[in-house]
C-alpha cells in the first residue's frame, strides 16, 4: 500500500500555498484542488483583480491565474516526483483509521492512504435573495460593484453613496467602517424583509452618522452590469439610489470532511486550531479560512498554509531521525 506523506484538500489562496510549501520541503504532497462544483462554490473562483496586495494588479483573475502559472512550475520541476497532483479531483470522504494514517476517498471512488493532511475546502460569502433567487446580485458582483470583503474592496466606496445588505451587528459594523474610512456621502442599510439585529453601540451610530434603514425585502437590483454602473435598489414602496453596495450577511463554512473526523469546530463552524492549524484530530491541520480566527485573506490563508506545512515536516524530520541509527 502506497502511503502519501501529505494530502493537501482544496487548490485555493490555501490549498496552492501548502502543496507548494509541502513539495519544496521535500514532502510527497498528494493534491486534490476540487472538481469544476467545488472550485464554482470557492471564493478563489469568484475572486477578480487583488488590489489589496502587491504584484497582482496584472491578473484577471487574481488568484486562479498566479496559483496555475505556479502549480505547472512546480509540476515540471525538480521536485515533480514529490508533486501527485489529481486535476480536477474532489475529496468526498476522508477517516481515520486505527493505524493513525488517513483513507481519503476522491470523487472518482480512489483510495489514497497518507500521514497527514492539509485540510484548506475555504468558505463561501452567504448571498442575498431577491425575489427567492440569488441570481441577480451576481452580474454586479463580477463588475464589482457589489462587493463582499471590506479589506480587499472596501475602498472602491470612496465618495460614494453606498448600501450595505444585512441586519446583524456585523453588517452595522461594516457599514459604520466604510463610511468613517472612505466619507461615503450616504449609507443605507438594507435589511432585505430581515429584522435589524445589532448592538447598542452599533445601533447609537447608525443614528449619529445619519445612516438610513430600509427593512423591506429587495425586489430588484438597479443599473447596468455591462457598463458598469449601480443605480440601486427598488423595493415595493421606494427606490434607494446607491452607486455601490456591500454584502454582509456571513459565511457558508465547508467543513464538511472537518466533521467526518470529528475535529472541534467553533461556534459558527470554522475549525478550531493551535496556532500551526493543528486541529483536535492528530495529524489533520487546517489552513486558509476554514481555519477558526483568522483573516479571511489571501496572505493568511498563505501564511497559515505555510505555518502547517513546516510542522508537518519538522515532524517528519523529527520521526525519521529517530527511527535512523546515524
Ligand atoms: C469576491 C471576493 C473577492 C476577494 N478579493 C480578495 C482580495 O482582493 N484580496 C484578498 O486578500 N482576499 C480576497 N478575497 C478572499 C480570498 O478569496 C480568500 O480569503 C482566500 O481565497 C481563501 O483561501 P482558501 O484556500 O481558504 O479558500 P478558497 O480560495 O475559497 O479555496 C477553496 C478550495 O477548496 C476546494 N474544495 C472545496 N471542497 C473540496 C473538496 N471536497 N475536495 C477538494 N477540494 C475542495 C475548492 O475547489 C477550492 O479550490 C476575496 C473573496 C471574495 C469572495
């Protein structure tokens, strides 16, 4: 039976990170980056141009054109023999067994035994629905004019008069950053048919900044994918002028082979880690954002990737000096 050093599970901002972290430390990495549903469910997928760091302006597509250029360098270089790289392949199944190794199932019913694994299937921004449909928000989030992440797009509402759709504190709380940041001339909060449900610091400035609330549910979103323009959105009763609008309404998190092993996973569902993404379960690290109390980034979820990768090879290092007699 062939045992596989590492599995690394997800081909994002995180998976890419580990696999590569895992071969250039010599590791036998076996990768899975998902089949066409899961990368369509990612946010790597979703994600256009990167303008929150440096060398990524140039991609269309910020994340998936880098980590391609570099998985193909990684696949045809020196270390290639350390790279088993399953394109378009899902994990479907993963458990434990009473040897400590890992049976990790693909979507193609193959069996594949390794040591450890980088767990990094990411989480996905819970959409709006208007009209029951999650349809028409999405040709404006690909022009961005609807955006999700207040660290990686939050400036594009510079000057402008901006919505923000959600009723939690934490929808408040964007609204209230956007507009000390960026003096956005006006914010509305639109709570989509939803009760607002925020703090009372929160709530006290909404009232001072002026912000206006709108708790009818949206029946359409206003404007111009194609030419780039956000007019707004129309309920049944008014029309609320926006130039661009935010979606705050939290996150789908994928840690359904998480729970196949059992690992702890925190109260909205992210898994709880150490600090190198080890989880409760002896062997299986998590990396990028399904990871507990991190910054849902690109740079963390590489950092964090990185952070597992070297434990896992100090512990390899570790195991195969004390099994050598030199
Ligand atoms: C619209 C948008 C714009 C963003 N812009 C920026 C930005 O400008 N700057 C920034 O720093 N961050 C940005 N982000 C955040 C960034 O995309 C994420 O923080 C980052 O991609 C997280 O990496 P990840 O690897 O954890 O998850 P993802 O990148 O989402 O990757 C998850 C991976 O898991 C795979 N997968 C899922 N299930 C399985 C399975 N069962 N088997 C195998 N594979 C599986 C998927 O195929 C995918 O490859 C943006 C996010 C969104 C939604």
């Amino acid at each position: 039976m062939k045992i596989y050093e590492v599995a690394v599970i997800g081909g994002g901002s995180a998976g890419v990170m580990a696999a590569i972290r895992t071969v250039l430390n010599n590791d036998e990495c076996l990768f899975f980056p998902g089949n066409s549903n899961h990368k369509k469910r990612s946010r790597a997928f979703w994600v256009s141009a990167v303008e929150n760091m440096p060398a990524h302006l140039n991609y269309k597509k910020g994340i998936e054109e880098p980590n391609k250029i570099s998985l193909d360098w990684l696949a045809a270089g020196p270390f290639a023999s350390k790279f088993h790289w399953h394109k378009n392949r899902g994990v479907t199944k993963v458990l434990k067994k009473e040897d400590g190794l890992f049976e990790i199932t693909d979507d193609k019913a193959n069996i594949f035994h390794a040591k450890f694994i980088i767990l990094c299937t990411g989480v996905m921004d819970v959409q709006p629905k208007i009209n029951g449909s999650i349809e028409p928000i999405f040709q404006y989030a690909n022009a961005q004019l609807i955006d999700y992440c207040l660290r990686c797009d939050g400036h594009h509402v510079l000057g402008k008069k901006t919505a923000v759709i959600g009723h939690t504190t934490s929808a408040v709380w964007v609204a209230v950053m956007l507009f000390e940041r960026y003096q956005c001339p006006e914010m509305t909060i639109l709570t989509n048919g939803e009760e607002l449900q925020c703090d009372e610091e929160s709530q006290a400035l909404m009232i001072r900044y002026g912000f206006k609330l709108v708790s009818e549910k949206i029946e359409s979103v206003l404007g111009d994918a194609k030419s780039k323009k956000l007019d707004g959105f129309k309920t049944a009763t008014q029309i609320i002028s926006t130039d661009f609008a935010f979606v705050a309404l939290g996150m789908i998190v994928y840690n359904e082979l998480a729970k196949m092993l059992s690992a702890e996973l925190d109260q909205r569902g992210f898994v709880s880690t150490d600090n190198k993404g080890k989880s409760s379960i002896d062997g299986l690290y998590i990396a990028g954002d399904l990871r507990a109390n991190t910054k849902k980034q690109i740079y963390t979820a590489w950092d964090t990737a990185v952070d597992s990768a070297d434990e896992i090879n100090m512990l390899i290092r570790r195991q195969k000096r004390n099994a050598s007699s030199i």
